[in-house]
C-alpha cells in the first residue's frame, strides 16, 4: 500500500482553496514547479488523477477531494498532539505508574503523592503495592514506570543494563519483643544481640524478609524457631503483645504501628538495615514525569535515614 503523506494533502488542501497550482505554491511558499511535479509523482505513484486541468484553473478530482478533505482532520489532529506533546514536556498532563512494597505504602508513598499533586497536579498517578520482585518484574513488562524497592546487605546484585537503581536511604530494623511497661526510646536503647535470642519463638514476614532473618541468625550462631508468619506489622505487633513470639521489623513498618505497653522496640546491629531504592527503566529519567517522581521520591527520602 502506498503511503500517503501529510504534505500531499498540504498541497491538495491548498489547491482546493486557491483555484490554481500557482495560488497553492504561493500559500505554501513553494514554487509552482515545485507543486506540479509533487502532483504528477504523486499521481503516478498512487495510480489516481487527484487534478484536473483546465483553461480556467485547476479543479479536483474525487481522489483529489477525499484527500483534500482528509487534510483538514490530519492537521487537527497533529495540532492536537502536539499540544499534548508540549503539555506532558511541560508537566501540566502525564500519568505515572507506582509500585512500592507494603511498609512504604503508609510512609514513603503517601510522602511521593503528595509532592507530585503539590507540584505537577496535572500529572495523573497510580499505586501498586508489591513486594520487590514483583515490582521489578511489572517494571520489565512496562506495567508500571516507577518501583520502590528494598535490599538488605549480603543480598546477591544483578547488575541489569535496562534498570536505572538509585539508593535513596537506610531503613534499620529493630526487635520487638514483649517485656517492659513501655515502649524504648530507641536512640538510647542498647543494641540487641541477636544470639541472645536464639531460644525465643520468632515470627516471620514476607519470604525474603523470611530469608534476611534466617540468614541474620545463622551469623550469631543459631536457627531462628519460626512459629508465625504473618506481612502485617500491626498483626505482628498484637502477637509479640500476646507473649507468642519476638520479630524482627523496619523502622518504616513501625512508623505507623501503634506499639502497645508491654512492647518494647529496641535496635540491633546496623548490618541488619536494608537499603531503600527506587527503580525505573534505562533512560525513563529523562521523561518529564517520571523526572519529577524521582524528585519527589528524592523529598520523601528525608523519613529514612
């Protein structure tokens, strides 16, 4: 099928108007050469007469005319684009597409999509919440345009070529255990060996927060007993409270958990603190909204350390 371009229908749509090849050249600007010979290649090329020569002028022909016609809704509808073009550069439309993990879903994200309606309000967003893996497999399949993830030291690296990483701050953990009429201050409480803790039911979170925990206590010389599993932080805050078990949990998870007398949160070792990241595709940061996400991932990072 032969292509047909705009500039075709340009010159068709200044022929109707005009009467004449020579009022269309001087509408466009081009020479009536110019004009005659796009015609004629034209019409050979798409095997129509689109002109009809006569002694009064030039007229079209129902070729002509259909292409004519269609010059109109074509150069609306690239006027049209290119408004939305320069709005998405400009920031007063777009839509972004969020994945975080779920301690960042009470914290970190309502922080971004705050920013984001503050400053680029014209700007659409969406949220997912995931854990790492799958945020990172949804960013691959361009399901979304941004994750927020998380990696603890000691975590295998696979450098991807496809994925821009950034770090954008440390999320210590703390154990909370029942004990105490209230919960510590954890700036002045003293570090808590785990080792000393290798008889005590644990609870376990999400399965690779799971492994983090199991691989944590192998390097104090134990096997953590896991009785409860459970990726709620308020849940895993009611069983500790219940005398069934210790944990351990991020700081962004306790952020918004109501910690109850009897439970007391207290740090351990800075090892066992996970990086905070946000992930986009190779290149993704040069795209006006997704810039303006990462400056307001960039803000939220103040809630971590």
């Amino acid at each position: 099928m032969e292509t047909i371009d705009l500039q075709l229908l340009k010159v068709l749509r200044a022929v109707a108007d005009a009467g004449s090849i020579t009022g269309a050249a001087t509408a466009l600007g081009y020479s009536q050469p110019a004009v005659s010979q796009l015609l004629q290649r034209a019409e050979q090329r798409l095997g129509h007469a689109l002109v009809l020569r006569g002694a009064r002028g030039v007229t079209l022909t129902e070729s002509g005319r259909v292409l004519a016609d269609h010059a109109l809704h074509v150069q609306a509808a690239l006027a049209a684009a290119r408004e939305d073009f320069d709005a998405v550069g400009g920031l007063t439309r777009g839509r972004v597409r969020i994945a975080g993990f779920p301690s960042a879903s009470s914290t970190l994200v309502p922080a971004v999509l705050a920013t984001m309606a503050a400053t680029v309000p014209g700007v659409s967003t969406t949220y997912v919440e995931v854990e790492p893996p799958e945020a990172l497999g949804m960013l691959r399949r361009g399901e979304v345009d941004v994750a927020l993830t998380f990696t603890y030291v000691g975590d295998e690296v696979v450098v991807d070529p496809t994925l821009l990483t950034r770090a954008i701050g440390r999320d210590p953990l703390a154990l909370v255990r029942s004990g105490g009429s209230a919960p510590s201050d954890a700036g002045a409480a003293a570090v808590v060996d785990l080792a000393t803790l290798r008889d005590a039911r644990w609870i376990g979170g999400c399965p690779r927060c799971r492994g983090h925990l199991l691989a944590s206590c192998a390097t104090a010389g134990f096997t953590p007993d896991i009785v409860l599993e459970t990726d709620n932080a308020a849940a895993v805050v009611g069983l500790v409270a219940a005398g069934l078990g210790v944990a351990l949990l991020p700081r962004l998870a306790l952020a918004t958990t109501v910690i109850p007398d009897g439970v007391t949160v207290d740090p351990v070792h800075d090892d066992l603190a996970r990086r905070v990241e946000v992930v986009v595709a190779s290149g993704a940061e040069r795209v006006p909204s997704v810039g303006a996400t990462l400056e307001a991932v960039a803000s939220a990072s103040a809630l971590l350390e």
